[in-house]
C-alpha cells in the first residue's frame, strides 16, 4: 500500500535514484543526482464543486521537481474510477522543468450518468512507463446538489476578505453550496438601502459588510458550481421593526401566552449577545401568518434582486411555540414545512430550514426544502449513534432527502475562547475525523468547512477564528472529502439501515457505537451490502462533543475478519480516506457457510474508518 499522505510519492527516494537514474539518462542525457526527491504531486483539484452531465472537467496538478533536473519523454495519465473500474481514461506527454514547480492542466470527460461520484487518480509516469508519483481528487457529476450536497458556509464580509481565494479553497473540499451567514442589513429588512448597497453596512452584530464582497464571493462560487444561499430566519425582526417604516405590523408578532396584552413590550423575543449589537434582542414573528409570509417573502425577493443569490437559508431557533394575536398557538416545529413550501412557491428559488435539533425533521424531509438541514445539539443527539439513528429517521420518512448536519465538536471551548479576546486553539483532529466518518457513513455531510480554509467550532460561524484546523487536519479532509465524492453512491443513494448479521474477529466489536470497540455499521443498497467500520478502539466516551480537544487516535488496526450473512456474494472490496487516497481494493472472498449463507473476507486495516462493500450480483 502507498504512504496515507494526500500526496503520495510512489516510488522512494532509493528507487527514484537508482532504478530510474538509467531510465532518465536514456531520455535526458543526465542522471537523477542524489538530491533528487521529485518529481512529486502536491496537489489535484478539479476546476468546479459539481459537474452537469457531459461537462468536461478540467484538473489542474500542481507538481514540485525540486533538485532535479529536465525530464523528457514522461505521461501524464488520469483516470476516472467507479469502484475500481476504470470510466475513461486520458495521457499526454508530459516534460518536467529542472527544478521548478509547475501547474499542469488535463480535461477529462466522464460518463454522463446523472448523480454519479467518481475517484479520479493521476499518475507520472517516465519513458519506461515507470510510476514516478501518483495523485487523486473525485468529481460529481449531478445536474443538481440535491442528492449529494456538500454544504459550507461563509461568514465574514469586510472590503478586506480574499473571496476569490477563499472560494478556490472551498473547491477544493468540493462543497458545492455555501449559506451566506449574517450578511444581511437586518432579519425583517435584509437589503440595505440604496445608498448603502456598493458601500459599507453592519450585521447584526455591528461587523462591517462590504456589498462588494458580498457580490464577488457570489460571483467567484457560481463559477464553481457552488449554489449560494442568503441567510435569514423564518419569524424574526429587530427590536425597532415596528418603528423604522419597513411595514412590520404588531398583529403579525408572536407572544408567550394566549391571552394576555397584545402589546409591543410583550412580543416574545430572543435576547442577544450585549449593548455592542445593533439590536438587544430578536423578535419573534408568526411564522404561520399570511400577512408576515407577505411581508418577509417580498423583502427576501427585493434582496435578490440586487444580491442574486440562488436561494434561501431558512434559519430557525428551536422554539417549540408561542402564540397568535388571537391567542392561537404557534407550532414553530410544525410550521417549517409548509413555510418552506410556501417560500419555494413564492419565490421559485431553492429552500432550506434549519430543523434544530431534528425538531421537525421529518415534516421538512416530505416538503420542498432541497434537502434536509439539521443542527445536532447535546441535548438530544449527544452520541455518535445518535446521529445514525436521526439519519434513519429522515432516510424512512423520505427516502429521496439528502441530510446535511451541522455539528460543533468544540463548542463550549469555544464559548469560553470568545470570551478571551486572546485565546486560541486548534481542532482535535481526532475528533474531527470520527465525527465525519459518523455522519458520512450515515448517508449525510457534515457543515463544518467555510471561510476559506476555516471550521466552525460555534453556532455562531462568525466566531470560526478562535479554534482553527491545522495544516495536518486539512490534508485528511481533503482525502475525506475526495472520499465522500468518489462514494457518494454507496454511501448517499439510498443505502438505507440493514439488518443482515456481522461479526468480526481481530478486534472488539460494537454494533452500537459504545466506546473500546470497532462498530460495524451496515446498509443495503440494491445490490450492494455495505459495512462501515469505525474505530472507537481508543475513545471512553460515546459523545462526539470534545471540548476538552482529548480525544485520542485510534490504534491502527491489522487483519480484520469481517463475516456477513447474506443470500449471495460475487464479490467484495473496500476502499478507506485513510489509506491511499480512498483507492479501491478488491478482496478475496470465502464462503463460510451456506445455511445460513455467510462470507468471509479480511480486512488488511482499519486506521478510523473504512467502508466494505459486498456487491451480491454483477450489475453495480
């Protein structure tokens, strides 16, 4: 197997220096000086997040040729992989320049089947057709992110933001639709005036808001396929709502009981962070009412106008209720799905709500929200099973729904950081990576990257620079995310909850995500049964939440034995973000028995996670 770095060198500085000192001679007229460590590939990335289907992909590789010198008559060869097969394949002839970097450019064309993930691998190779360094990325090929979107976020605004850099750093993650969090002028009047629209507002929380910014971060992610989406809650208005002629009238608030005054001072509301925001407080609107529906879906379409963004963040506070002017209840959880019906009706424009805490969840996975969007919270969703157990919900109530959870592994930590002007830290990667392999193995993606290359520690995004990745963590992540394009199949279309029997020898198991073992976790997916193994080996607590930033590695795992029981295997294979950039490997199966059928294969290893699948007839 190849090193676990994103960038892999395949052959060693000893062969590279030997073997191929003659290869390169025959075709340069020099040999490989000692010093020679290239040539390397340092970075693969497709040029857009999605791809519709038949639209060329073009892939730039950064590629390092440090102390060495020319190298003539070398291919550059990529190919488009499904679950080890190749899709197609192309290779040009490729010269290396002494010691320089250098940017190369290949267009690939993959099969044009709709909603279908691809790992694509990028190999050097000399004149020999000796492997000299190998590289990998993975490309989408949907027509929409509504089966497999990979959600990221945007925070920050001021004229001094590098949009176009931050955007091409998203690519990289392949996130093909960012929420534009906190930009808006105010959450019942989201469009600045007219004179404030080129220059300079402030948010809510008095930051300043650049309308450039705001339309070259549009601009720079459409060009990647990126959907944008504008954020704003479903029921809210700044204290002054009823007083600065925006038309907010009393009738359409919300209050705490049923009978008492219907008066201004007693709307129901939410208190903010202090005196230094533009607001104290959040009033709660009537979600369910006509007349405010009119009103906030109109402010949302002049917002458009001026700002085109594709949709709308519906952000919600997980209030379970309040009351009408006329004393009836307000159902806030019962009320996002036909709001977001109403909003998509009305605008004709992609919808999201955020069901906090699955509150409402699976209401919204039956109306017209693109997918699913719901935050984890503690309170009810405090362990990693708890996550596959809230992806099965929505996965049974709708089948069709993709689901994307955010999840804030550090967020008491960074409760405390934001107090401390001073403090900092960095994620544990760690917990990241288990967190990820969690959600990703339950059929989701997981909001966690924005800002460029920053990750969100807190609900409130704007505080993503008190805990910050580290270059190491980053590097995993691309291979996580590579990994969660490559398989969005298997892991993302319809591999629903199984009930087949697993066991497994070599190491502990757990079939419900208790701590000290290995959980295998199966699905089914037409013909395909699937396993995940997650590495919980190392970990003495279920909860994904580490705010103590301790939650230790897993020991890397040898020579698993993985026995199924199902009707039929043909063949089986396995692929890992840990190990060699999410290649596919194929595996020898034995039959264990056959009343009950049951097979076997090993697992050569288990860093955090790793999927199996065992395909139970030819057609993939």
């Amino acid at each position: 197997m190849r090193a676990l770095t994103r960038v892999t060198v395949v052959v060693g500085l000893l062969l590279i220096c030997t073997a191929l000192t003659s290869a390169s001679a025959a075709s340069t007229g020099n040999g490989r000086p000692h010093s020679c460590t290239g040539p390397v590939i340092e970075n693969v990335a497709t040029d857009k997040a999605r791809y519709a289907p038949g639209e060329p992909v073009l892939v730039g590789i950064d590629l390092d040729n440090s102390g060495c010198p020319n190298l003539k008559n070398a291919v550059l060869v990529a190919e488009v992989q499904d679950l080890g097969k190749s899709a197609s394949r192309v290779q040009q002839p490729l010269s290396i320049s002494e010691g320089k970097p250098q940017r190369l450019h290949l267009t690939l064309r993959p099969p044009s089947t709709d909603f279908r993930g691809y790992r694509v691998e990028v190999q050097i190779k000399d004149a020999n057709h000796q492997l000299l360094a190998s590289g990998a990325t993975a490309v989408d090929v949907s027509s929409s992110w509504v089966r497999f979107p990979r959600y990221g976020y945007l925070a920050h605004y001021d004229p001094t933001v590098p949009a176009k850099q931050w955007i091409t750093e998203l690519n990289q993650f392949h996130i093909d639709g960012l929420q534009f969090y906190d930009f808006q002028y105010k959450h019942h009047l989201p469009l600045p005036p007219p004179e404030l629209q080129k220059g300079v507002w402030h948010d809510i929380a008095n930051r300043p808001t650049s309308g450039s910014t705001v339309l070259t971060l549009i601009t720079e992610a459409k060009k990647h396929n990126m959907l944008t989406m504008a954020y704003n809650a479903s029921y809210a208005a700044y204290a002054d709502a009823l007083h600065d002629g925006s038309g907010v009238k009393l009738e359409w608030a919300a209050w705490p009981d049923a009978h008492g005054p219907r008066t201004e001072a007693r709307i129901k509301s939410l208190p903010l962070a202090g005196s230094s925001w533009a607001t104290p407080k959040l009033l709660y609107m009537n979600q369910d009412s006509s007349g405010w529906r009119q009103y906030i879906f109109s402010r949302m379409e002049e917002l458009f106008r001026v700002f085109p963004f594709d949709g709308w963040h519906i952000d919600s506070f997980g209030d379970p209720g309040a009351y009408a002017w006329d004393g009836s209840r307000i159902d806030y959880y019962a009320g996002f799905a036909p709001f977001a019906d109403a909003a998509h009706t009305a605008l004709h424009r992609p919808v999201l709500v955020n069901t906090v805490s699955g509150h409402g969840q699976l209401a919204v996975a039956k109306s017209s929200a693109d997918f699913v969007y719901s935050e984890l919270w503690p309170e009810d969703q405090a362990t990693y099973a708890s996550i596959i157990a809230a992806a099965d919900g929505i996965h049974a109530a709708n089948p069709k729904k993709a689901i994307v959870f955010p999840a804030y592994l550090h967020k008491d930590l960074a409760e405390r950081l934001r107090r401390d002007t001073n403090g900092h830290a960095h994620f544990n990667l760690p917990a990241v990576l288990l967190a990820d392999a969690v959600i990703f193995s339950a059929g989701a993606s997981h909001l966690e990257l924005g800002d460029g290359d920053r990750m969100l520690s807190h609900p409130y995004f704007p505080a993503d620079t008190a805990i910050t990745p580290t270059p190491e963590l980053l590097a995993q992540l691309r291979n996580y995310y590579d990994f969660l394009v490559a398989y969005e199949n298997p892991l993302r279309d319809r591999a629903a909850k199984a009930a087949f029997s697993i066991a497994l020898a070599g190491a502990p198991q757990t079939n419900d995500g208790q701590p000290g073992g290995v959980w295998t976790i199966g699905r089914q997916q037409s013909n395909n049964a699937i396993v995940h193994l997650i590495n919980l080996t190392a970990l003495k607590h279920a909860e994904w939440r580490d705010d103590a930033l301790n939650y230790p590695p897993p020991q890397i795992l040898h020579d698993l034995t993985l026995q199924v029981e199902l009707p039929k295997v043909v063949k089986a294979g396995w692929a890992s973000p840990d190990i060699d950039q999410g290649e596919w490997h194929a595996l020898e199966v034995r039959q264990t028995s056959q009343t009950p059928a049951s097979y076997e294969v090993t697992i050569p290893e288990l860093n955090y996670w790793t999927m199996v699948i065992f395909q139970q007839s030819e057609k993939n």
